[in-house]
C-alpha cells in the first residue's frame, strides 16, 4: 500500500462502490448500518467512506481503493498493526490444527498463564468474546463473591453496549440501570457519597484507566484517584473492576494502573487483546476465583483456538519488540506535533487524553463544525482522523506515518483557519 | 483421521497430555475450566477428554491422539463439518483481503441480503457476535418498538449465559429477573395466562423452535401451540422471537417454524450461521425496523468480515447440497438406529427430540449412572455422544459414521444391560 506523505491531496476514488453499498444496505439493514461504525448515524463527515476492501500495517483502504494511513485501528482492536505477520503466521499454524471442539485446545492454558505471568493482579483469566462479556462477567462476579447488587461507575463512562450501559436508552427498561449508580471520574468524594448512599450494598467499583468516554475532554486518573478507590473498596468490602477493554495493552502490558502502583481486583480486557481476533479476557485475584467458579460463564465460540494462539503471539511481539514504549514515543511526536499544528495555524484545537489514545476537540465546536472540517481536510489528504472519539496509535506507525499524519493535519487546520 | 467401523475398541492414548493440562488449568483458571464445556464440572464420565487437539469433518481428536466420531459438533456450531474445503476456502480467501477494519467490508451487505433472501420473515439483519447478542438485541428491539417491559419466555428455556438468562443463580439480581416471566412450552393456556396477568405490558414471546433444555425429554413443538403464539401476539401486539441459535439451520434454512406455516417477527440466529466462525444475526420484519434502528448494537469485532464470509459460504453451501435434507436422512437413521440398539439390547432408553439434535435418556436414572455407562462405552469404541445434553448431527455425517455410531452405541446397551 502506499502513504500520503506530501501535503498534496492524494487521488481519491469516486466513492462510487460505497455509495452503491450504502444503497444496497439501506434496504436489508435498518438504518443502513448499525453501531459505533455507522457513519451516517454518527455524522461523520460527507467523505469518510463505510466500506472497507482492505488493510495492511499502519493503513487502510476503502471499497474505492482510497488508502488513509489509519489512525483509529479498527477502533482499537488492532495493536501491532493490521495483518501483523507474526499474529498471522501464529493463526494460520493454529488454524491448521483446528479452531472450534468439543473442548478447547491447550491454547487455552497457554493464553491464561501467559496473562496471569504478565498481568500483574492477575492470578487467574476467564475468556469470552466480546468486551461486554468481560464487563458484565466482572459484575456477575463481584455480586457473587459480596452478596450485594449495586455497581457503582462514573457518570458518561462506556462499559459496554448491553441494556446495563449502553447509552442510547432505546429499549432500556428501568430495572436494567436501577442496580448502577452514579459518580464523577477523579472527584473522590463523589464516589463516597455514592458508596454512602448505598451502604452495605456496594458490590463493586468499575473504573477505566483513565477517562476516555464522552463528548468533552479526556482526562488522564489523578494517581491520588485510583488511590482513592482502591481504599474505599478495601474498606467496604467492594471489589475494585478496572474497565481495560479500551485502553488495555496501548498505557501499560502489567495493567494500565500499574504504573501508579493501584492494582484492581477484577480487569477486563478485550479490544486490543488479540490484535483484532475476538477475544475478551477477565483476569482476577485468588480472593475472587471461587466466586468466578461459581457464575455460569460461556459462549458458543468462547473457547475458539484462534483468537487464542493470536492473543498469545500479540503479547509476546508486545513485550518482545517493546511495543508500548514505542506507541508511547510516537503518540507524544503526534500528541506534540498537533499542538505545534494549532500553534502554527493559530487555530484553538485541544489536544486530551492519553498520548497512545489522543482525543481532539476545537473551543466553541458544539455542533463539531470546525473538528468536521479539520477531519474531512485531513481525510482528502489520506490520513484518517476521527473528530470526536478517541483515535488509537498502533506499534506499526512509525515517525514517517506520524509525520504524515502531521503533515494532514496541517492542512486541516490551515482550513479550519480559513473558515473561522 | 482414522474412524473406527468395527465393534473393537479404539487404542486410547494414555491422557497424559490431558491430565497435565488439567493440573496446569486448575492453577491459572478458577475451577480448571468454566462454562458448558467444563468436563468435571458437568459431571461428564471420566473417560471424556478435557482439551482437544484438532477436527475434520466428522471427527474430533484429542490432545493424547484419540480420535473420535462425533456427535457433538462443538455444541451446535460445526454444521457442514469440521474445516469444511468450501468454507475455509472463503476464508482463506477473505483473510487475504482483511477482517476486521474501521468499517465493514462488502461481506456485510452479502450476507444481510443473503439472509434476506433465504430467512422467510426476514426483511433485514444485524450481525453481532454470541447468540446472547442476539437474544439480548431481539428483547431490546421488542421493547423499544412496544415501549413495555415483559418478556415471555418458557420455563427452563436456555436463552443465554447472562444474568437475564443464566440457569445458575450466582450473581444474578432479581433486577436482572424483574421483567421474565415463564410458561410452559407447549402449553397454550399457560401462556394465555402469562399474558393475561401482564396485560398491557408484553413486550414479547421469546420461544425456542422446538423444546431443548433441561435434563426431561426434548419436545417438537406441537403447532397448534406455534399457531397460538403467533395469534397471540398479533392480539396483545407483543413481538415474536423465535430463538434459532441452538436449532437453526439445522431444520429448515428458511426459518425453523416455516414448515409448520408460523413465522416470528425476529429471529436469533448464531452457533451454525458460520460453520465454526464467530457469528450471531437478528432477522426482522419491515415492522420493526425503525425499532431495530433505534436501538445501540455494536460491539468490538461485530463487523468482522471474515465470519461474515464463513456464513455466506455456509449457507449457500447448505442450500446447494440439499445438507439439511441430508441431515435428516442421517438423523432419522440415528435415532432409529438408537431405538433398534435399545430394543436388542434390552435398556429402557429413551430418544427424544428432532432428528438432528436428538436426546438419550433411560427411564429411572435420575443421577445419570445409565446415561454415563452408555456414553463413557460408546467413548471407549470412538464415538462422542453425550449423556445428558442434544446432540448434533453434520452434514459431514455419512451412512458409515452413523453406523460406526450405532455400533458403539451398541457396546454402550450392552454395558448398560450389564449393569442394570
């Protein structure tokens, strides 16, 4: 595939093979599409394509052979780069054994010692499929293992798309939230006064890494935070759940806590995981691992080789190649060189969030005008950035990718300027 | 592979290799195993393997080299049989291009028309992963077309591991139960009633094709009560979910109830859509589609496309070979070939259910000491039945296979007689 690293504007396809697509989709899917990757529904800008052919390294390529360096990683999941070669081979060797039986493969035991082994909380691993599995199957647990219903978790916080946390309230019935109560993310004493509240109820604690969800800006955990809740759940007998399915393997291979010296009782993971393979994990304490034997825990495709055999080769090309440190280098020359964009361009985008996982937003953009522009601009350059998620950098960008990606950038807000 | 056709036994391998993965299993996973394929947990003969090594067609091998023909099909999922040449072809050939993206490739469209086109009812689908995905999203669609709360669901029906539908209490709230309410399959007035005292607030009827859970007989589903769901529901304007993840596929490729003239409002298709490839779809009609809309369905690797690819190649593959015919034929001679093996032999075995997931039980064995004889023998000869959950027949199922079944099953009467 080829990249865009000049400011000239790549030739892009006529769209022609999307919008037939899209017309076909229309008819056979309501809406057209569904999810976090419908484009129509989420608004994205005119130009950003729906369908997909292809996908190698640091680069995707629409139905219309329009290639982007990527930036958003298939929203996560692809963390050493797509069609990594030592994921591939580690799945066409498993794949020539076999993949789905009537009991799993050693695969199994391999992947769950290899978590326990890295995952420093970790004395155990269970594994599902999607990220809502691991999240709910966290809470199951910790209802389990206290006795007690309530889940406390931060206001706007994402944990999973089911009737309990999705947030389009369509279908959502009264009881599927009455169990949830609400705190602020980094403000302690909110979270007191929702344990207060709900005393002698509390059966967990779900938190992210950092904060990663909503409409404003990110914000990276006040260790004095985590600090916070790892205390209160000690004290009240809560089990602390860190929610790593988004952020898991791109802030820290031990845990994304870890390096501010919290450890969680339960983590779940998924996204990145096996490198865009479906997998989900829940890792837990030896204090919680009768309570996890006793919750019903399974899935038609959960115990699929596979995404086992790709799991376990993408943690080990992690940690071999030392692939955190090197998404870490590259997203603080993004993170770094997008401020120097604003500066230069003299435009008042904010840069948020953590550097591996960056979250762009322009002052006074409510209705995302000015991120739209930045974003399509940046598109016609063949760089794909996101105007109001949090975008993923991978271990397959390199300070090339990046600096096209830069390069994109500039021009996005060079037009931004102009439409000020 | 090898199969076994005569009456002698297979020379089992040692299990060594199995007993080690399970001593390393119960350090790193709670229990040693979890979920529905837990071989200690669920009580299965000592004999059955724990950890599988690799599948062709009809057969499963185990990590210490025994092979077996099997009867399970992965609980459902292997439909055409284990690596299928059309299907891995279609996913070889998908791999090549890429699987999962930051939007879904062309397969999605194929396969939402494919189904269209073969599904009786269906006007539309959405594709998500577990078959959970799918119950969970018909309730959900049911709910915000209907704007009530009440799902209506048969006792004992298995409709997903989470705690709305899990049969093992632990960590369930009675939140999470608050909007279930049970009739007995089969049983009109039961469900007349179920209705009646939840007036104004069904939301739907979520029912299996025919009955397959719990440890009684199965029962086809007798269609004056099929007829009288569906008029139900046109009455009280509840929504009608046939759940086909277990059944689907396996009796009728356009829908389950086709043959008895009933059709569902949504269906929940899953285990065999994708021959072994992690798949779920909901179908719905055009009624329900702004409802389908409306509703948040997404997840991580939802939009795959590889087993997206693996379902467009198993159905048509299906459709092409006549395989659900072919199925029949082979089931019917299974379980008359079972009644035949019962009646030499002099066991009281009973055989329940459609002919392609057909259940053992003998009469007065409540703790399953009969059940385990006769599969733990069968074993012992090289075939895998199972003593106390439906089996699954293949269309990689040939005469041979069933008959090398029969002869096993056989061995298995003898012991039983000889321990009666």
């Amino acid at each position: 595939m080829t990249t865009t690293s000049s400011s000239s504007a790549t030739t892009l396809g006529s769209g022609v093979h999307d919008r037939a697509l899209r017309a076909r989709a229309h008819r056979v899917i309501p809406g057209g599409m569904y999810g976090h990757l419908a484009v129509e529904k989420t608004q994205l800008p005119t130009n950003f394509p729906q369908f997909y052919e292809t996908a190698v390294g640091a680069h995707v390529r629409d139905v219309d052979g329009n290639e982007y360096i990527d930036l958003m990683c298939s929203w996560g999941p692809v963390l050493l780069g797509y069609a990594h070669p030592a994921v591939e081979e580690a799945v066409r060797r498993q794949m020539s054994l076999g993949d789905i039986n009537n009991g799993p493969s050693a695969r199994l035991v391999e992947l769950a010692e290899l978590l326990v082994d890295t995952v420093a909380h970790a004395d155990w691993a269970i594994f599902g499929k999607n990220g809502t599995d691991a999240t709910t199957a966290c809470c199951t647990i910790a209802r389990a293992a206290t006795g007690r219903t309530k889940i406390l978790k931060a206001t706007t916080a994402y944990h999973g798309s089911n009737p309990t946390f999705t947030p389009i309230p369509a279908g959502v019935t009264d009881a599927d939230r009455v169990n949830i109560v609400e705190f602020a993310f980094n403000d302690l004493a909110s979270l007191e006064a929702a344990a207060a509240e709900n005393d002698g109820d509390v059966a967990a604690v779900i938190v992210t890494p950092f904060f990663h969800d909503g409409f404003g800006d990110l914000a990276s955990v006040d260790p004095a935070f985590a600090a916070g809740v790892r205390a209160l759940c000690d004290r009240i007998g809560a089990v602390l759940i860190l929610d790593e399915v988004r952020a898991g393997f791109r802030l820290d291979v031990r845990g994304s806590w870890e390096r501010i010296g919290v450890r969680p009782d339960l983590s779940a993971f998924s996204k990145a995981l096996g490198n865009g393979y479906p997998i989900s994990a829940i890792t837990g304490t030896d204090q919680l691992r009768d309570a996890a034997d006793s919750v019903y825990l399974t899935g038609s495709f959960w115990l699929q080789s596979v995404p086992m055999a790709a799991a376990i080769a993408t943690v080990h090309e992690l940690v071999n190649t030392g692939g955190v440190e090197h998404m870490n280098s590259l997203g603080q020359r993004l993170v770094t060189g997008l401020r120097a964009v604003a500066e230069d361009h003299e435009v008042p985008l904010i840069v948020s969030g953590e550097v591996t996982m960056p979250k762009i937003r322009f002052v006074d953009d409510p209705d995302l005008r000015l991120a739209n522009v930045f974003c399509s601009t940046a598109l016609d350059f063949g760089v794909f950035l996101h105007p109001w998620h949090n975008w993923f950098v991978s271990a397959a960008h390199t300070e090339g990718t990046i600096d096209a990606a830069l390069t994109a950038a500039a021009a996005g807000a060079s037009a931004v300027r102009q439409s000020l």
